[in-house]
C-alpha cells in the first residue's frame, strides 16, 4: 500500500517539481557569518552534475558568507504574478553544503558551460573576473511545498521518498 502511494505522489509531483526547477531562474540563498547573522540573496543558477551551481562574486555578502560557513539554505519558489494563492506559493526548499569549484578546472569550465547555456554571454564575461567564484550546492534533504497543507519531503537523491507531513493547520478557538 505504501509502495503504491509514493508511485502516485511520484507520478504526480515529480513532474511538477521538475517544472519548477526548469521555470525557475534563481535560487534564494539563505547565508550566515562567522558570527551568525544571516543575510539572504539570490543567484541565476543551473543545475549540473546533480548539484546547484551559482556564479557569484566575493565582493557580494553572501560569497563572503559562504566562504566562512559553507552551509546554505536553498529555496526555488514560483513567481509571484503567476501565483493563483499569494500566501501559498509553490516552492522547494533544502539545505545545503557549499564548495568552491577550482578555477578553469574540468568541473569549473563545465558549469560555466551549463550556467552559459541557461543564462547567455553574460556568463562568460562574469567568469573571467576574478572575484567570480563558482559555488556548488549539494542537496540534502528538502521540502516541496504545493499549497496549504500540501508538503512533501523530498529526498537527496530527487523525488524518491516523498513523505506527506501530515500535521495541519489548526483554527484558533474563539473565547466567548
């Protein structure tokens, strides 16, 4: 029985899940310093490899971040005029570890290749700057959000294990 349930939720999300990734340009970066304070961004990304990659410079607060604790939280979320429900917007979000790729290394020339191909000539030019660093992301364990009371975790290895968190909202009873 169980079995079959994720079939169906897999059958029905995944593709859903996939069109976001696809639709979606930018990924929010959640960061923080050395000394915990948190800053939050946004990066053109692309997915390759199985990893997020962005291309950011260290002049921007959120490299620097990065830098000094390589831990983010990612998320993907739809655009807001093309939402149906502003307060539940569909989104994933999961938490990552950071690397940085070694400048013109095979894994450096290959995402700036996928991130060029995505997001046009501009990419080229960034890449030649030295302040321009190429971060990868490492999923870990996420969650897809669809709606009100419709989220899914979602596992490192994409989709597979998608377990409905099954608390909901409650409505506050009225004192009278």
């Amino acid at each position: 029985m169980t079995t079959n349930r994720q079939e169906v939720l897999q059958n029905r999300l995944g593709p859903e899940i996939q069109e976001l990734k696809q639709q979606t340009k930018t990924i929010v970066l959640a960061t923080v310093d050395k000394d915990g304070t948190p800053n939050v961004s946004y990066a053109p990304f692309v997915i390759n490899n199985g990893e997020y990659q962005v291309l950011i410079s260290t002049i921007a607060r959120h490299a620097r971040n990065l830098q000094e604790v390589p831990k983010v939280s990612l998320m993907l979320i739809d655009d807001e005029s093309k939402t149906r429900e502003i307060y539940a917007r569909r989104r994933l979000t999961f938490d990552a570890t950071a690397r940085v790729l070694a400048r013109h290394s095979a894994e450096w020339e290959s995402a700036v290749a996928a991130l060029q191909a995505r997001h046009g000539d501009i990419v080229a030019d960034l890449s030649k700057m030295e302040d321009f660093n190429l971060f990868c992301f490492k999923p870990e364990q996420g969650l897809f959000v669809k709606g009100f009371g419709k989220a899914f975790q979602v596992s490192t290895d994409d989709l597979v294990n998608f377990v409905h968190l099954d608390e909901g909202h409650r409505q506050e009873n009225a004192h009278g």
